[in-house]
C-alpha cells in the first residue's frame, strides 16, 4: 500500500538539511530503485522552485510499504530527523486515485 510522510521542519532548518542531504537522498533513492517511490519533495518556504536562504518547510514523500508501522520505522530513521531537520513527522495510508 502506498503511503505518505508528511514532515514539516524546525524553524531555520537549511543548514542542517544541507548538511544531511546527502544521507536522506540515498534513502529515497533506494526506495526509488526498488520501484516503491512514487514521489518525493520538499515544500519551500516562499512561493519559488527555488527558494534560497529562505529554506524550506517540509518534505512529502509517498511510497509503497508494506504496512502503516513499516512506514513509521522507515520515517523514523531518515537522516533528516535525527540531524534535527524535521519538527513532526505524520505518516499515514494514501490512496492514488489520479491520474
């Protein structure tokens, strides 16, 4: 089943996202490998593709696992919330409808 992490950021988080990139990117990219993404991004703070010193507020990632509590062990272990990135994180069922 597919599911979506929605986690919103501390305050100020560029530089620790910065510097934990890396490590969450590889996760998702090995998620994308075994053909389990369906996507995944982050939410600036301001109204832009790109949105500079201004950061970011959160990230959306929705894959397919095997249940809700694998999701949530998988969430809890992205490099993003252990450099202290993430405030919350919510992870719950979604279900594709379109397109």
């Amino acid at each position: 089943m597919l599911y979506a992490i929605i986690a919103e950021d501390v305050e100020n988080s560029l530089e620790k996202r910065l510097q934990a990139r890396p490590a969450h990117l590889e996760r998702l990219k090995a998620l994308q490998d075994e053909g389990r993404l369906l996507l995944a991004g982050p939410h600036p703070v301001i109204d832009a593709e790109d949105p500079g010193p201004a950061g970011f507020s959160g990230s959306l990632v929705v894959a397919e696992f095997e249940s809700l509590e694998t999701a949530r062990r998988w969430a809890d272990a992205d490099p993003y919330l252990a450099a202290g990135v993430y405030d919350r994180v919510l992870v719950k069922p979604f279900r594709k409808v379109l397109p």
